[in-house]
C-alpha cells in the first residue's frame, strides 16, 4: 500500500476516437503501467489513480489491460467497476455498456445487469432492492454488488494474491526487460511510443494474447528474442483506428532492430538507437531529507550532443541500497523533478536512480546512499467535507484512515474516530454518526 501525489498535466476532456478511453486517460493508465513495470513489486501489486473530481473530463474512469484502474475521485461504484476491470471483469449488461460479460446470470426479477437479491450497506443500513438496482460492472444506476460479481472478484483476488505471485519478486532474471509500448495503426503503420529497459522482476502476465508479435534481431539480422503480445485492454475496438501495445520482453544488449510481425506479416522494421543516451548528474545531490528537493540533470541523445528532445526519464528509488527499485516518477520529458520526501519510505540504506530513454536504449545512473528518516502515518477525513452541516439527529457518514510510505495504512481496528463533543465514536475506515 502505497499512498502519493503525482502531477499529470494530460487533457482528460477528449473523448475516445475509437479505441481506449481518450488520449488523457488512456496516458494516466500507460503512466501507471511504467510505474508499475519499473517497480520490483510483487505480481499481487495493483496501480491505482484517484484523479481530483474537478477536473474536467470526458470520463469518470478508466481501467483494465493488467491490474490498473483510474478514476474521479468520490464516485464509489465507479472506482468499483475500474478495480474490477483491473482484476478481469467484464461490464455486466446494462445501461449500454460495450464488451460485456457473456455469462452474466439472467436474474429472476431483476432487470438485465441487475443484482438478483437484496443487498444491504452495513455502514449505511441502506436497502438495495434487485427489481430497480444494478451490478456496479454495468452502466446503469443506482448500482450495488451482485453475487455472481463478489464471487467472480472473490476468485480473482484469491488468484492475484496468491502467495506463489509474491515471491516471484526474488527470483532475479539474468538480463534486463524491454518494456515496448507501440502502436498499430489500421492501414498497419507501427509507430514506436517511449520505451525503456531496465532490470526489473518477472512478472505473469495474464492478458490475452493478440496476433501481434515482436523480435528483437542481431546486426546480422539473427532473431535474438521473439515475443508474443497482448491485448491491451477490453476498451480498446480491434477494428478502431488504432491499437495499442505495451508489452515486457527480454532485453539483449547485440539487438539492433525490432521487428513488428500480424498474422505472419512483417509490417515493420524498426532500428534500434546505435547507442543508449549520454546521462549525467551529480550522484552526491541524488537524495533527500526532510524538505522537498528540486532534482536536476543532464542528458543527450547518443548520436546528438545537443538534443534532448524524444528522451524520457524515469526516477526510481531504493531503500536496500539497489537491491530492489520503486518508480517515483515516469514519463518524465524535462530534466528535472521536485521531490517530495512525504512520498518515499526513509531507512539507513536510500538511493535514487535517474533513468533516461532515447525511445529504445536506455541509461541509468544511480546516486549515493545516503540515511533519510521515516514518517509517521497522517490521517485523512475524506466525508464529510469540512463546511457540511447537519441537522441534529441525522446520520452522518463518516469516513477515513490514516497513512503514509514508510508504515502503509493504518489497519481498520487502529483506526479511531472522536469527536469533540461526544468523545470516542467508533472505529473503522467508515461508520455512521448521528
Ligand atoms: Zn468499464
């Protein structure tokens, strides 16, 4: 559990052309997949963007292609649906929703995606009724959970964070992964989109396989890795403009281009930069104490001395000395980064690593270690907001917790709420007031 602010400056308001959920949020989900692909996490990880609900877009989330979900923030049902996407769930039928579960139960008494049974919201005492509610997977509302859903995600938890997944985190794989993030456009133009290769954990990957695939090949034009990819995700249309990949494949530092292969096609190839980019920083500045730090450093492309224009840079940061990585930030386009120490574990044995990316090839460079200190965790009241007033008597929906990166969130049992006036209320992340 890891709690932080990133600043994402996309445009969320443009709708889809067809394929994913828009170009701004359809970037927030690759940013998560870079986070998550540069962090030695175990397979059980799940990346998760709450964005603030005054922004202005075209959607009210996003999620899916791999354990990632998006979402406003405030919108239960939503962020619901998105988690479901992450974990493999399909939408149930109703209120329009596109790509739907084929084996969503027809429900005696219920409308179509609707829930079955009653439900009951045991913070809120509320009623669901199965003849006017519907599954949250679906489009239609007022939403509540049905049984087949809390089975089916029931299932798909047990199988994500099964102990097995965990620990593939310690078997260290004996060269680096290329982390490919490309495009196909319809007439079958490839166009390659910021990729890196780094030495991170293997991972499953449990997406369904298209009929793309991709090799890496020797100067000598020897395949040297040969790679079946995914599909992204459900909310992509094969039949859109345009499809994307992100796929992980081993990374051989004699590869010189990347072929793209459809239905035995080659429909291109692509060269490889001659060499990674030139990266320099001051590896004695690359930490932080107490205060946020405004990181900077230098870097060019390898054949260019001046250019940094197409490089992206990655920071990650370590609390074994190297051992094992964490992505603060991806993505990055400007040399620089303001570091906020609130967002990182401290311990005696710190690093942070810069990373730049010329499109393939990339360059690391790691700083000193160095000693920085742990936080402690800092409550949150997210309901109800500070101005809200009530009427005496009335319930009031409590809800919160308390967190921070070094301690993770504080268990429901520790977590206590009290009032002014009347003392000790209760404990729990969510409880109902009066
Ligand atoms: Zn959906």
């Amino acid at each position: 559990m890891k709690n932080s602010e990133r600043d994402f400056d996309r445009d969320l308001s443009t709708p889809s052309s067809g394929s994913g959920c828009g170009p701004g949020w359809d970037a927030l989900l690759q940013m998560l997949r870079d986070m998550r692909d540069g962090s030695d996490d175990g397979d059980d990880a799940i990346y998760v963007a709450l964005v603030p609900n005054q922004a202005n877009s075209a959607y009210l989330g996003c999620g899916g292609g791999g354990p990632y979900a998006a979402a406003l923030s405030g919108l239960g049902t939503t962020f619901a649906q998105e988690v479901g996407h992450a974990l493999g769930r399909m939408h149930a039928p109703s209120g329009g929703a596109v790509n739907t579960d084929p084996t969503y139960p027809d429900y005696l008494g219920s409308p179509d995606g609707g829930i079955g049974e009653f439900g009951f919201n045991t913070s809120t005492s509320d009623v669901h009724d199965p003849a006017t509610t519907y599954d949250f997977m679906g489009g239609d509302r007022p939403r509540w959970v049905s049984p087949y859903t809390f089975i089916n995600l029931k299932e798909a938890m047990v199988e994500q964070f099964r102990a097995i997944n965990i620990s593939l985190v310690a078997a260290p794989l004996p060269h680096e992964t290329l982390h490919l993030r490309f495009r196909i456009h319809r007439g079958g133009q490839v166009e390659l989109r910021p990729s890196f290769h780094l030495r991170t954990t293997r991972r499953l990957d449990r997406r369904r396989m298209s009929g793309v695939a991709c090799e890496l090949l020797d100067e000598a034009g020897n395949v040297l890795a040969f790679h079946r990819c995914h599909v992204l995700s459900l909310d992509q249309d094969p039949d859109g403009p345009f499809v994307d990949y992100s796929e992980s494949m081993p990374w051989l530092d004699g590869a010189t281009s990347i072929r793209f292969i459809a239905r035995h096609q080659i429909l291109h190839t692509h060269n490889i930069e001659s060499g990674p980019p030139v990266l320099d920083a001051n590896r004695s500045e690359l930490s932080y104490g107490r205060e946020p730090i405004e990181l900077a450093w230098n870097a060019h492309r390898h054949d260019e001395q001046e250019t940094t224009s197409g490089l992206t840079y990655m920071l990650r940061h370590s609390v074994d000395n190297g051992k094992t990585w964490r992505v603060v930030a991806a993505g990055l386009t400007k040399p620089s980064y303001t570091l906020n120490p609130r967002d990182l574990r401290g311990g005696e044995n710190c690093c942070l690593q810069i990373s730049a990316s010329s499109g393939i090839r990339t360059t690391s460079i790691q700083g000193h270690s160095f000693t920085a200190p742990q936080s402690p965790r800092k409550a949150y009241i997210l309901s109800p907001d500070q101005e809200s007033t009530f009427r005496s008597g009335s319930p009031v929906l409590l809800r919160g917790g308390a967190v921070c990166a070094d301690f993770g969130l504080a268990e429901m049992g520790d977590t206590v709420w009290t009032s002014s006036r009347d003392g000790r209320l209760g404990r729990g992340f969510q409880l109902v007031t009066q």
